[in-house]
C-alpha cells in the first residue's frame, strides 16, 4: 500500500487554488490514496535535476510535483503547480537526504550554479572569504554537503550568505548563519539540533531512504493514514496550516513537565499561539480527572475577541470531548468580574469613556492638571504598583511617565486620586484594570485558587494588575503558569517585569525566530514598522528581532495611494472581489482600519457590493475591524486601510510632547507597533492603502 506525505506548504498552495482546480487535485489524489500501485499514475520528467520527480496529472494544464523512490511505498505531494510551471520546478530543484542530520531537504540548484558563476570573479579579487576559518571536515560535520561547499567557499561576506536562504536547504543554511554570527562548531551544532524532531541518528545516514528522511522532517511533511484523513486535511486546509506544529514547537508544548512558570517568546507568526494551545492539549490529555476543579486549565488573554480566536482554535485541536471539558477559555476581564461579582454581591458598572473622564477632570480641577494625566497615573503607577498609602506613591518609581514630580506635588496628585476612586467606589464605577487588581486582591485574602494550570496568551499586553489576578489564580507549582508573548507586539503601554509580579521564568523560557505566517517579503517589509528604537522583553531584557526570519516566499506588499477616501475604498472593494473570485474563504479575509469609523465606512462599501462581512470574532464573511482587534488573528489575506498621516499615528490618542514627553514617545512606539500587527496577520498577500499623505510611519 503506498504511503502518501503532503508538504506543509502545498496546504497554503491548494487553499489558493481556484475551486475546480481544487476538485481535480481531490479526485487525483483521492485516486492516488485509493490504488495499490501508485507509481502506475506517475510521470517522469526528462532532463529533472532530481530522477525521484514525477508529476501527477491533475488537469490538462495542471500537475502536481510529487518526490518518488526509485523503489519502496513512499511519495511526498510538494505543490500543484501549472503545467509548464510544474515541469521548470523539477528541472530547477533537487530533494536529498541532510547525512549528518538525516532531514529532507530541497534546493534549487539552478539559481546556485548562477550565483556561484558570479561569485567566482568576486571571490577572486577578495584577499579573505567568510569561512576561511572553518576547515572542510567540520562544516561536513555541520551537514554541509559537497555541492554547498562549493558555493560556501566562494562568499565575501554574510550579505552574500543571506541571498543564499531560499536556494539552500534550510538546515545548512542555519548551520552557515550560526557559523558567520561567530558561533564554534560546537555551538553550531546544538543551535541546528536544537528543532530536530527526532535524535541525530547514531548510525549512518542512508541518502536513499525517504520514508525515514521524511519522518525526521514533520515540519516539511505530513504523512497522511488513508482517505479519510486526506479528504479531511483538505477540507480544512488552512485548519490544519494553523494547528500544524514544528518541531522546536513541539518539544516545548509537549515537554512533560516544567518546575514552575514557562515562557515561550518570539516575533509575528513564529507559532506562539499554536504552541500554547499545544500546550493545553497536552495538559488536558494528562490530567487526573479525579482530582482538582472541574476546570483546572484556563487559557487566557486580554480581549475577548482574542478569546474567540483561541476558542476556536481549540476545538479545532481538541476533539476529545472529555478533555475539552477540561478547559475554560476566557479572557481575564470575564474572569475578574466573576471573582469581583461574588465578593460585592452585585455586577461593577463600567462608565462610558467621555462620563470617565469628566469624573476625573473634576478631581484635577483644584490642582490644576488634566483628568487624563491622573488617570493615567493612577493606572501606569499606582495600579500598576499596588500601592496604597501615600507613603508608598511618594517613594514610588514612576517607570516610563514624564514630567517630574516634586514631593508637594506628588501629595496633592494623591489626594486628587483618592477622590477620584473613592467617588468611583461611592458610584459603582469601575475600569478593568481596577477589577483586576481588586480580584487579585481577593483571591490572596481569600486563597482561593480557581484554576491548576494557566496558559496566557498575547502576554506583553497584561497590566501589572492582570499579572497579579493570573498568579493569584492557581497555586505555585509544577506546570502552574505557560505564557506566550512578543514584547515587539505590544499595542497598550504596559511594560512589566515578570519577577515583579512573582513570576519566575528563569531556566524556563525559550524563544522561536522563525514566522510560519507570513511571508519573507510582507516580514522584511512590516519590520520596518518597527523603528529602531530599544524594546524591553518580559525577563526585564533587551528583545531583538536580529534572527527573525520566515522559510516562506511569496508576494511584496502592495502599497498603494489615493486622492479620497472613496477611491481609496472603491479600490478595496475590488482587491476584496478579486480575493473572493480566486476561492479565498470570507472568513480568510481581514481588514483593520485605526479607528472604529474607518471600520465602519468599509463595512458600508462593502455592502454596497452585495460581499457580507462580519466583526473579527466570527467568520461568517469577510471579518473587518481596528488594528487593536486584529491582536493574534490570521487570515490568508489582509488590507489595511487608512495608512495615513491622519490615522497613523493616531493623534488623539498620543500624548502632546508638552505634557509628558517620554509618555508621547512610548505612545508614538505603541501606533508603530500597532502598524505591525496589523500587516503580520497576512499570509499570502498583504494590501496597505492611504489617502492624502502616507503615514510617516510607513516603510519607503
């Protein structure tokens, strides 16, 4: 019976395909899995770098590229491609087995016999080469086989090595990165054997057995067990993209146990999520029903429609339903109320944002400073501090707020925020950082613990006070805390130190550098959102993005111009049709505008196109809402609309440099950071438009 592998990345690829394509490419492949001799179906390709290639008829102008043994059971789908474009990619690529680390790999060594005809000359005229230092044998060690030494020995310099990442394969190539960024071989070595799905194998790799080199390589392929399995992965291509876990991944979800909290971190599309939620399988799969509560998992964030998007991706994970019992999934704000609720014995009301801040303006009219400023001091120092006399706001450092404050300013901001609060308890006010801390402070009085084990994710976003609600919700122990978070995606101004909060990740956090989402092309682009300015991870340490990178290629980012807004939406709407005609799901379809109106103009321009759509906590059309709610989402397609000096940086919610200038700053790197989001939910294709002037932001 043969055995058929897809490629991870044909699911993206079949998702695109227009949906007549798509039924052939299911009745070939339903034939394919269906029939004992599956070889009979394949054709060779004449003049392919690779004997293995076949092809598999899918229509007449299209044909899939599937990798064959000369003999054995074993076949890997890699793409359905167009006819001509199917046989050039044959005749482009080869497939081999890593003999030092005993992975598939792919490279195209068409493009590496170009660029090694014009390094030649290059090298020739150079007095040192980049790996001068590294003798043949280690970088043999290091899986650097004989047709990459010859490229290798010809770089000047790692600008050079970097145009190499989508020629070769992945695996050397890292090898070569860790060796250019000073790395011994040693050293190397851990770093490349560190996503390893299985051991480095003791004895010696055999080149020639793809079945093993296949299943050493799960975050190339899937190995599909018969029809059923097939007809499902292909139902639910982009389900199974986003479920779909690589190895570094899975050996943090999937570590049996940790010896207290554990944080996984890395950029936009690096897997974060997927892996919390991993995690939570793993813990529901384990778990003793026989003892704790009846929900002892919690996964958590800080929006509920990020609690949506986890939801879903739950259930899309978790099957059993025993197991998904287990586990509540609300964000933190229905959690703190709940906890609140039971100790007032009535529900917290929330005033509107303008009542809000009346309320607070009137305390600051005797001291003469704006209820904004109050507010946010009363948030960013003295929530965020849990402090509680005077006392302690005199003595407290004001981390990240501007303006100093002298002692006799300092008591009469005290008082003005006692009467604000105290007229706000009077009142039955609340705000949710107030709730919060208020349920962290009743479950440490109480010491009730709802919860055994929590998984946060989006964490760079938590108040100090939603920090000190997660840790007052379960004991400390084993497996009491996994938390998930990219300080670069930080969208709402709250920096905070985990030991600070009595969460200790120490030993226990790790960090993933490649974006399984996006392309290499809409990366490059968006991380220029970025600036340059420093960013401060959760451990209290600089966090980088110098090894952020994606294995995807595909299309630039489109930017685009406009003269009014109504040209810029009619465009849009097109690009949104043109999505909808090729077979993109509604539901794969995002829009996020800076602010709320915006929103709803494209929501009222689509309509007017007769193309449904839906807020971004379903998919039951195309999903449009602000960048703040696009926090942790996907889609295969994306548009950001508005990207213009008007709306970006967004100005009313920016703090004027007169008032509090390091405030301004940070406020200024929040709607960067806002941008970036935004862009990096796209995997496929990311469309940027503007009226009038483009955002200063905006990457040139």
């Amino acid at each position: 019976m043969p055995r058929l592998a897809i490629d991870k990345d044909f699911l993206g690829q079949y998702a695109n395909l227009e949906k007549k394509i798509r039924g052939a490419v299911d009745a070939a492949l339903d034939k394919f899995a269906d029939t004992y001799h599956a070889g009979g179906h394949l054709e060779k390709v004449a003049n392919a770098r690779d004997p293995r290639w076949r092809t598999l008829r899918i229509t007449l102008g299209y044909r899939g590229v599937v990798l064959a043994p000369e003999d054995g059971d074993t076949y890997l789908l890699v793409a359905v491609l167009p006819h001509d474009d199917a046989y050039a990619y044959c005749r482009r690529r080869r497939s081999s087995v890593n003999l030092a680390l005993g992975v598939l790999e792919f490279r195209d060594e068409e493009q590496l016999e170009t660029l090694g005809t014009a390094l030649e000359p290059i090298a020739a005229g150079s007095s040192s080469r980049l790996f001068d230092g590294v003798s043949d044998k280690h970088l043999s060690q290091l899986g650097i086989d004989a047709e990459t030494l010859r490229i290798v020995r010809l770089l000047p310099d790692e600008a050079h090595l970097d145009a190499l990442s989508p020629m070769l394969p992945s695996a050397q190539h890292n090898a070569l990165v860790a060796l250019a960024s000073g790395m011994s071989v040693e050293e190397a070595w851990a770093e490349i054997c560190k996503d390893l799905a299985e051991e480095v194998p003791e004895e010696p790799v055999d080149p020639d057995d793809l079945a093993t080199a296949i299943r050493r390589t799960p975050q190339r392929a899937i190995f599909v067990e018969g029809p059923e399995e097939l007809r499902e992965m292909l139902d639910h291509p982009f389900d199974v993209w986003r479920t779909f876990l690589h190895p570094r991944q899975k050996r943090i979800a999937y570590r049996d146990s940790y010896a207290g909290p554990a944080m996984v971190t890395g950029g936009a599309g690096t897997g974060k999520t997927v892996t919390a939620v991993h995690r939570v399988a793993h813990l529901a799969a384990r778990w003793d029903a026989g003892s704790g509560p009846e929900k002892p998992i919690l996964l958590t964030t800080f929006t509920k429609t990020l609690d949506a998007a986890l939801r879903s991706q739950t259930d899309l994970l978790i099957t059993d339903s025993g197991q998904r019992a287990l586990i509540d999934v609300r964000n933190l704000d229905k959690i703190a109320h709940q906890v609140v609720r039971g100790d007032l014995g009535k529900n917290p009301n929330f005033p509107h944002p303008r009542k809000l801040a009346a309320l607070w303006d009137e305390a600051g009219a005797d001291i003469g400073l704006p209820g904004r400023f109050l507010l946010e001091e009363w948030e960013h120092v003295v929530l965020a501090q849990d402090l509680h006399t005077e006392r302690d706001y005199l003595q407290a450092r004001r981390r990240g707020r501007g303006g100093r404050l002298g002692a006799e300013q300092r008591r009469a901001v005290w008082r003005a925020v006692l009467a604000a609060t105290t007229r706000m308890r009077r009142e039955n006010q609340w705000t949710f950082t107030q709730l919060a801390s208020e349920a962290a402070a009743i479950l440490e009085r109480t010491g009730e613990r709802l919860y055994r084990h929590i998984v946060v994710d989006e964490s760079q976003d938590l108040h100090p006070a939603k920090w000190r609600l997660v840790r007052a919700l379960a004991p400390e122990g084993a497996d009491d805390l996994f938390i998930a978070g990219d300080p670069h995606q930080r969208i709402y101004d709250h920096q905070v130190s985990l030991a600070s909060v009595g969460v200790n990740v120490r030993g226990r956090s790790r960090r993933l550098t490649l974006s399984y989402r996006s392309t290499q092309e809409i990366l490059s682009w968006a991380v220029r959102f970025l600036g340059t300015a420093r960013v401060e991870g959760l451990d209290g340490t600089e966090d980088r993005l110098d090894r952020y990178s994606s294995p995807l290629r595909g299309r630039r980012p489109v930017v685009q111009g406009f003269s009014s807004r109504q040209e810029e939406l009619s465009h849009l709407v097109a690009a949104v049709s043109a999505w909808l005609e090729e077979g993109v799901e509604p539901g794969s379809i995002g829009i996020a505008a800076r602010t709320d109106a915006l929103a709803r103009q494209v929501t009222g321009a689509l309509a007017e196109r007769s193309i449904g759509t839906s807020d971004l906590t379903s998919d039951n059309g195309v999903r449009v809402g602000t960048m703040h709610s696009m926090k942790g989402l996907e889609f295969r397609c994306v548009a950001v609309i508005g990207a213009d000096s008007e709306h970006l940086p967004y100005l009313p919610h920016v703090t004027d440099a007169d008032e509090d200038p390091v405030a301004h700053a940070h406020d200024l790197q929040r709607e960067r950071n806002l941008a970036f989001v935004a862009c990096t939910r796209a995997r496929d294709h990311l469309l940027v438009s503007y009226t009038g002037s483009p955002s200063p932001f905006l990457p040139k």
